[in-house]
C-alpha cells in the first residue's frame, strides 16, 4: 500500500448530461491534514484522496462513455515530494458492485440525479481504477477486423486522384457497402472504454 501518496481534486468540471459536449475530471495536488482520508486504488496500488466524493459525483453525472471524456490526475509522493501524473482521453467504463452501469441512468439521466448520487455516495466503500481487458481485446479484434476491410477496399478496382475517385460500375456497390461497414466499425472503435472505475458499496 502507498498510502503516502495524494491525490486531491481542486478542480472538478463535469458538463451535464444534456450537454453536447465531453467532460473534464481535472484532480491536482494541495497539502493535506493529517487525518485520515479516503483512499482509491490505481493500477493496484492505495493512494489517499480528499475530493473522493467530488470526484465521484462529477464522474456519475458525466458522459462517461463518450470518447471526449478527459480525466488528469496529478500525484505527489508524501516523502519524497516527486510529482507525477495519470491521465486518461476517452470512454471508461463504470462498474458499481461489479455490474456495469449502463450510459444513461439514475446519476446523469434524471431529474433526481442529485438525490440518487448523495444517496449512493454514503455507501461508497473503495474504488478503484484499471485498465479493461475486454476493453482491449476488443479494440484489438475490431483494429483487425478494419484492417481487413481496407484490404478488401484496396483489392477493388478505384482509381484516386485529388479529390475525385473513379471506380468501375461493378465495383462501386461493393465499394459503398465496405466503406458504410468500415466507417461504423471506426465509430465502434472510438467508444470503447480501455479504463473501467470500479465503485464497491460492500
């Protein structure tokens, strides 16, 4: 455990969840008291946290699963005073008691999204950040699976210049069912979470 080590959150922006456009989870540093803090775990080791709660609304009430979410945390060591940073560009995934929360509910979805986060935040017990296995393996299986169809796309018959592609007749309706197939396949790929926050009540 390195539970010298704090993380505090002096800034917490979270755009509501009827907005357009992503969110900013910013966690700095500041001196801390002596009393005992909460605690999260990153890639499995303990830090100390004051803005847990903070942290914690902010992340439940925003688009977490857009790929334009943005989350800095910097760190400093107790002891020796090094500084270092954890910072994370895209989706996360949120699991509470080892379930998946779904993109839209009670917390960023409602009316009530306060009343049910207060709720929720008295029984927060540990949290933790990691990276997401499923999360990787399917980007990597969706990475070869756009490979693939750019592949089949070069093996047609296109020709382009400039701006302008000239491709035969019977090579233009295969063309257009590729490129629909890729194109969604990118937007798959961006969406997927390689971060999963892990919230325990237990």
């Amino acid at each position: 455990m390195r539970l010298g080590i704090l993380i505090i959150i002096l800034f917490l922006y979270v755009t509501p969840f009827y907005s357009q456009e992503g969110s900013k989870i910013d966690l700095r540093n500041v001196n801390v008291a002596s009393e005992r803090l909460p605690t999260i775990f990153l890639f499995g080791d303990e830090f100390t946290i004051r803005g847990r709660k903070e942290f914690l609304e902010g992340l439940l009430k925003s688009h977490f699963y857009r790929p334009d979410l943005k989350i800095v945390i910097n760190l400093q060591e107790f002891i020796s005073g090094r500084e270092f940073s954890f910072r994370h560009n895209g989706a996360v995934r949120i699991n509470i008691d080892s379930k998946k929360l779904k993109n839209l509910n009670r917390y960023n979805n409602s009316v009530q999204s306060s009343f049910y986060i207060n709720n929720f935040l008295r029984n927060v017990k540990s949290v933790r950040i990691d990276s997401s296995l499923t999360g990787i393996l399917e980007r990597r299986a969706l990475k070869n699976e756009i490979n693939m169809i750019q592949k089949q796309i070069d093996s047609l018959n296109i020709d382009i210049r400039n701006d302008s592609i000239n491709i035969e007749l019977n090579d233009s309706k295969n063309f257009k069912k590729l490129y629909r197939k890729q194109k969604q396949r990118i937007r798959k790929l961006e969406n997927i979470s390689v971060i999963e926050i892990s919230i325990f009540t237990d």
